[in-house]
C-alpha cells in the first residue's frame, strides 16, 4: 500500500464517497500526487489534495516535496477547454463570432475549400487542420507563429464542415495565432493577462519560471507515448497524433514550458480550474463578476457537431466550440455537461443542471485513452454524494 501524505482538504463531511474515492486512488491505483476540487453556484465546496510531487531530474518522487493545494502540473488536452473558454470571452466582447470566417483576419484561410472555415468549426475539430503533412519534431511546436502559418497554407485532410477529427495539437496552435490576429496578444498572454492576473485563477499556458517551485514534473508509464495507440493508422491519423512523435517526458522540459501551446501544455490547480468550470456552470459569473454573458455561452456549449466518429479518434464524439459534449459518458449522468480531458487522466467539466463544476489534476499519469479508472471513479463518486 503506497501512504498518502495528507496535506490538506475540506469538504468531506458533505463529500464522503468523494473524499474516500480519492483517498483510494492512493491506496490502491498508485496515485503519487494529485488535487480535485468541486464548485458549486460560483462557490469552492470541496477541496482534496495531497501526496508528492515529482522530479523527473531526480527520477523519482520527492518525499519532502509535498504535494499542496497550490501545486501546477500539466494537464495536456485538459487545457483546451481553457482555450475554449478564452474564445468564447472574445466572442462576448464583440471582437469576432463563432460564425464568422477566419479569412477575415487570416488571409490563407481565405484559400479553397478553407474560405468556409469558421471559428466554430475551427474550435469544434471540423477544419480538417489535424496535423502537418511534413514531418516535424516537437522542437517545431514551440515556435508558434511558424507552426500556426504553416498549418494555415495547408490543404486540409479533408473538406472543413464534412465530419470532425481531433486536432490534438494544431487546434491550440492555429488559436493563439488567432488570438493574436484578433485581439493583439496570444492565448498564452492573454490567459496570464486576464484568467491569472485578472480573476486569479490558477492556469497557465507553459509554467512561468517565477511560479516553477510549485510545479510538479509528470510521471508516465515507460510504454507511453503517442505511438503507443497506433494501430492501423490512416494518413490523417498518423498526421494527428504521430506527427511528431511524442513522449510524456516533453511535458518535464523547459522548452515545453516556455512555450505557447494551448491545446495541451497548460499548468494548472484543480481549484484554477474548477472556478473556471464554476463559472461556465454558473451563468458565466465569476465571483460577483461576468466572465462569460450568456449568449456567448450558449455559443460556446452548443453542440456544433453530430454525434458521428471522429476521423482521427475513430470513436463516437460530439463537439461544441472547444468542449467536449458528454457523450462518451466521461463528466457524470448528465448529458448536458460539457468539458475537456487530458492525456493521463486529467479532466474539468460543468454541469449547468446542478451548477457544479469539478476538475481533476496529478501527475502519474495513465494509460486509458477514454475512461481513465481513477478520474471515472471520482466522477462517480461525486454524483453519489450530490443525489444523497
């Protein structure tokens, strides 16, 4: 049995299941560190943490370095839906609309068959971007404007608006690009600007150096990597998640860190996360404070896709401007809620029926590209004690 240090939490007495469910994932799944934390009406109801961080310079967890309430971690695709978020701000602001093209502020959109291209179809995986057709190595995704140009003189894989296929990583890419096309500053910029500086909220786009103390390295199994869900792979597939190919380990080096990568190297709390999910869940305010109106929400919520197979996941998936619907069943009973997980387990989604919002954080990560055992468990765990 691995001992949990205790850190912290509060919550368990409405909680119990939770806060043993969480409790368990130490015992018995081999959790080494990791936090949720569930909001509900805009307010921070629960809060579990603990365990150790980790160290990939010294291979190993550091028992002294305890895992805190304020730890940052990578959270992979789970940062996507921060990305979504920070879109549909933009929409609320007047500055574009999920219906207008990008060629309007992007001329190589303005292209072929990418002239149809719209922000929603952007955000909801139908521009048919996924990945390069050169080969590339991961060094290549941290100079953003390159990548993001590059992807943008491409011939998509397959006509933007006839069917949806995961963007991995170039949806995050071809975003902050917007971003700065549309607004002035990238996504990494304006999430320090406005969700960090602004709200307070704990996500980042890379790990600032200032806040590297509290970050904790990720731990991943020696057989995973992107190629380790390869089949028999189509050409977009392998342009989608084995171009470049990649290891867990990019997430421990600095070049990741620094970098400006917003479909999969955010750094975040639970808690950062779970008020941002809180607000969505919560009519877009955020403490006392719009975030959100609502029209740009129910922009931003709406499934923008059928219920079909994704040409890159080859899987059943539905996708609104950057959430991801819950029909995969991954976010609670409710079909209504929406939200992003990551590679490994990480996850936050919203339940607007409820008006809770929950995220999930740590750094062992896992192999289960769907349905990771430990974060269903917490998931499952939660809606027991909310119908109690």
């Amino acid at each position: 049995m691995i001992k949990m240090i205790r850190v912290g939490a509060f919550g368990e007495a409405r909680f119990p299941h939770l806060h043993k469910a969480f409790e368990r994932n130490f015992e018995e799944s081999g959790e080494v560190g990791a936090s949720f934390a569930v909001v509900e009406k805009g307010n921070l109801v629960a809060s579990f943490w603990g365990g150790t961080k980790y160290d990939a310079s010294a291979n190993a967890a550091v028992e002294q370095a305890e895992w805190t309430r304020d730890t940052l971690v990578n959270v992979w695709s789970t940062t996507k839906g921060v990305t979504a978020a920070c879109v549909a701000m933009l929409v609320d602001r007047g500055l574009i609309g999920f219906d207008t093209p990008i060629a309007e502020f992007w001329p190589a959109f303005g292209n072929g068959a990418k002239k149809k291209i719209t922000l929603a179809m952007l955000m909801s995986h139908q521009a048919g971007l996924c990945g390069f057709r050169e080969p590339i190595v991961v060094h290549d995704l941290f100079d953003l404007q390159w990548a993001a140009n590059h992807l943008a003189e491409m011939d998509p894989f397959w006509t933007p608006g006839e069917g949806h296929g995961y963007h991995a990583i170039t949806i995050g890419l071809l975003a902050s690009e917007l971003f700065r096309r549309v607004e002035g500053r990238t996504l990494k910029t304006f999430v320090s600007d406005e969700l960090f500086g602004g709200y307070g909220l704990d996500i980042h786009i890379g790990l600032p150096v200032s806040l590297a103390a509290r970050g904790s390295d990720v731990i991943a199994p020696s057989t995973l990597s992107s190629q380790a869900y390869a089949t028999d792979f189509s050409d977009l597939q392998r342009a989608a998640l084995l171009n470049p190919l990649m290891s867990p380990d990019v997430a421990n080096t600095a070049g990741w860190k620094a970098a400006d990568i917003p479909s999969a190297n955010g750094f975040a709390t639970a808690e950062g996360l779970a008020f941002l999910y809180g607000a969505l869940a919560n009519d877009g305010l955020l403490a006392g404070k719009k975030l959100i109106g609502e029209a740009a929400l129910a922009g931003a919520i709406a499934p923008r896709t059928p219920k079909a197979v994704d040409h890159v996941l080859t899987l059943e998936t539905q996708w609104a401007s950057g959430f991801l619907c819950n029909t995969l069943n991954l976010y609670g009973p409710n079909k209504a809620a929406f939200g992003h997980s990551g590679w490994g387990g990480s996850f936050a989604f919203a339940d607007r029926d409820r008006k809770i919002a929950c995220a999930y954080t740590m750094n062992k990560m896992g192999t289960d590209l769907v349905g990771e055992p430990r974060a269903m468990s917490l998931v499952n765990a939660l809606y027991q004690d909310l119908d109690q």
